[in-house]
C-alpha cells in the first residue's frame, strides 16, 4: 500500500490542510475507481472540518480530478491552491433567525432624583 496525500492550501491565509489515503497496485492505475461518492464526502467533510470553509461541489470535483491526475503521473503528494468561503459565512443565507419581537417595558424615569451634576441651568426668562 502506497500512501498519496492531498494538501488544500487556502488563498487567502496560506494555510495548509491534508488528507491521504493508501492505495494499492491496481488502484493506483485506476484511481478514479477509488474516489466514490462516499470517499468524496470524506474528503469533504474532513477538509470542512480541518479548514473551517465551505467546499461547494465544483470545488470538491476539481480537487478530485487534480488528485486523480496527480495519482496517475505518480505524484504522492498534491497540491491546490483554493480560494474559499468560511462555512459561516456560506451558510448565512440560510439563517432565519426571526430576533425577540417582544416590545420592552416602558421605564419611567423619577425625576425627584435628576439635577445637574456639571454647568448651569439655562435662564428662565428669555428678555
């Protein structure tokens, strides 16, 4: 078993995140055979988790077809440079947050206590 490993480098911080997987002789020829649905939501879901950004589907395939490429020149280790939305900031659509619609109470102030603290007060009489 060989072992190839995917490092997702993201644009905008420069970071590194890697995922790998063993292969043997006859997936090595075929590597396209390896990257099932299931193994690609792996890959998914693991990079999600490690870079905290969000990878839409053309992301996720052209990160498989660079590997795929890469598997069968031989390369062990890939590399793609990627520029991605946090998953917070991708998911923010989706929030329906409707707020607290409840109206405050009404505090009314106790004027007996309010004076100036600093100045003085304006004439009353305008002449």
């Amino acid at each position: 078993m060989v072992k190839y490993s995917f490092s997702l480098r993201l644009k905008s911080t420069n970071d590194e995140y890697t995922y790998s997987i063993n292969l043997d002789y006859a997936q090595e020829n075929s590597p396209e055979k390896v990257f099932t649905k299931q193994v690609r939501e792996d890959i998914r879901s693991h990079l999600q988790k490690e870079s905290l950004c969000a990878i839409k589907e053309n992301d996720l395939n052209l990160i498989v077809q660079t590997w795929i490429q890469d598997i069968r020149e031989g390369e062990r280790k890939s590399t793609l440079i990627l520029n991605l939305p946090l998953l917070i900031e991708s998911n923010i659509e989706n929030l329906h947050e409707p707020g607290n619609q409840n109206i405050p109470a009404i505090i009314n102030p106790n004027f007996a206590q309010m004076e100036p603290h600093t100045g003085m007060l304006p004439p009353l009489d305008f002449v």
